[in-house]
C-alpha cells in the first residue's frame, strides 16, 4: 500500500464501514529513499496518510500515523516536538483501536517502545467539574517532563497564573486553558499561543507524557551518586600518575558538561 494513487480505498472504506477488516498496517519506506526535491516523496508517511484520508473519507475509519524519529541514534539535536507528540497521540489511541489504518516507516517498526502502562500511568484526563490540586498537578507534569514556562509556545510547557492553568500537551495542535474554581476545573479552552485568544470550550483533555522515556527522580539522583563515585576513584588515579592537567579538564567537564 505504500503508494500513491490508492484504487483499492473505495474498497477498503467499504470493507470498513462493514466491519469486516480489522486495523491495517500500512508500511512506507526509510526516510528519505523517495528521491526528488524537499516536497514530500509519493512513498512518504505523510502524504500516504493524507491519501489514506481523503479516499476513506470517513471519520469512523481513522488514519494513525506512527512517524520516525528523522535522527540518527548520536545526533547532538534532539527529535522534533511535533514527531514525538504525533507519536504518543498514536501510542495512546491505537490499544482501543478497533478499525483504521495505522500508517508506519519501516524502520520505525523496529524501534523498541515504552510500555502501555508507561503512557497510560502518566498520562493524565481532565474533565469540566473534576477536582484539581494544583500544587500536585505541578509536581505531576514535572514528573512527566514538562517545563514551567511564564508563556506557552511549544509542546511541552505549562504556565500557572492564580487559578489558570496553561499548557501545551503532547498530541495537540493548541495549547489549553483550564481554569479552576477553588479546586474545581469551571472551564477547559482551546487556546491561542500567539494571541492567548479563546478559540473555543471543551468538555475534557487528555495530557500525555512530554517524551518515551521520562526517568523518574530517584534513578537520576542513584546515577549522579555513581558517578561522583567514580569521577573520584579516576581523579585520584590521575593525581598518583601526576596528570594534573587531565585530571582537572576531566573534572570540569564532568561538573559542567
């Protein structure tokens, strides 16, 4: 299916519609293989997801695209926010999907994943009218890897003011506003980032670790304790060896680095 023109969508919407066909997978080659100038090639995820789409054309058959990384494992830049947030949204709805095509390159199929249990746990539904502490949310996004920012403008952040909470979740296009009442969320929005413009209300959000991975606190204190530890036992090996210079650009950058 990795192609474009797709004849064979009429058929698959129907076989869809009928219930007759499970969730497809649809593979797209390595990043890049297309050829050509810097539009997307006929073979990339996103413009078969868009075919996919357009020729289902139905809103009861979703089109789930699980993208690539587009870095290599020692790239000193990190994946783009956008990747990572279209890959959580996909890895949060694809346990409960029941037909749609899940469109992914074939490299990404060898990549390994975080557990079910790992984006469900820290994910976190708000709906008009539960009850919210704010303080813990605060220690909860953190947790999870968001940062708190004075102004929301990418996936990732959060802003307090009073009793606003603004935040941008993976998986959204927009960032939200939910405003609480004492501790009681009165309103969810859909937030401008530019302007700060309501762009209109929602009954409910669901806000989804910023990464994969998210080490937790207490592994990252147990690995700076290993590593003092041994940034002394190569400290004292360079001193008897009278390295002095190694010694001291080794300890600078470990401590600063």
């Amino acid at each position: 299916m990795a192609r474009s023109g797709l004849p064979e969508a009429a058929l698959l919407r129907t076989a869809f519609i009928r219930g007759s066909v499970p969730p497809i997978l649809a593979t797209t080659p390595p990043h890049g293989s297309g050829g050509g100038s810097g539009s997307p090639s006929a073979c990339s995820p996103s413009r078969l997801s868009a075919e996919l789409g357009f020729f289902l054309g139905d809103r009861d058959v979703p089109v789930l695209g699980f993208p690539d990384w587009e870095t290599l494992p020692y790239d000193v830049f990190s994946p783009l926010p956008e990747l990572v947030s279209e890959r959580l949204l996909t890895l949060h709805r694809l346990p409960e999907l029941r037909r749609g095509v899940l469109v992914v390159p074939v490299p990404t199929l060898l990549q390994r994943l975080p557990p079910r249990a790992y984006v469900d746990g820290n994910s976190l539904v708000l709906e008009v009218g539960d009850r919210l502490d704010l303080d813990a949310t605060r220690r909860r996004l953190e947790r999870a890897g968001y940062q708190c920012v004075s102004q929301v403008i990418a996936h990732g952040e959060y802003a307090v003011r009073g009793s606003l909470l603004d935040i941008f979740p993976m998986g959204s296009s927009e960032p939200y506003r939910i405003d609480l009442f004492d501790e009681e969320v009165e309103t969810i929005s859909l937030l401008d980032p530019l302007t700060g413009e309501i762009l209109r209300k929602l009954p409910r959000v669901t806000i989804y670790p910023k990464s994969h991975y998210v080490t937790p606190r207490p592994t990252l204190q147990q690995a700076v304790k290993g590593i003092k530890a041994e940034l002394k036992i190569r400290l004292e090996e360079l001193h008897a060896a009278n390295k002095l210079l190694e010694a001291q650009r080794l300890e600078q950058r470990t401590i600063f680095d």
